[in-house]
C-alpha cells in the first residue's frame, strides 16, 4: 500500500510538472511581461525538476523486489 501511495504522488507531481511546463511554453510571452525572464526560466525548471522526480521514483519502485 505504501509503494502504490508513492507512486500516485509521483505521477501526479509528474503530471502537474508536464502542465506547467507546457503552460509555461504556450503563454511565454505573456508570463514575461508579468514576470522576468528568470522568473520564466525558474517556472520551466520546475516543471522539468517535477517530471524527473516522477521518473526516478517510479524506477526507483520499480527496481523493488
């Protein structure tokens, strides 16, 4: 139960990772007049660092016997 609970977080922040990155490319300019252009960089990464994590962890479960 507890790998299952895992798994569900990390495909979620995958998932909420995946929308900001691609909400981040589909109003870029939009984001960059309110924000700069580290501000719109930094939201990327996140979503990038999001995705990662996801990744890892479920092979990190995955490797589990």
């Amino acid at each position: 139960m507890n790998e299952v609970f895992h798994i569900a977080l990390a495909v979620s922040g995958g998932i909420s990772g995946s929308y900001l990155i691609s909400k981040t490319l589909t109003h870029y300019d939009s984001l960059e007049k309110l924000v700069s252009n580290d501000g719109v960089v930094a939201m990327g990464l996140g979503g990038l660092v999001s995705v990662w994590l996801c990744i890892r962890t479920i092979g990190e479960l995955a490797g589990k016997p």
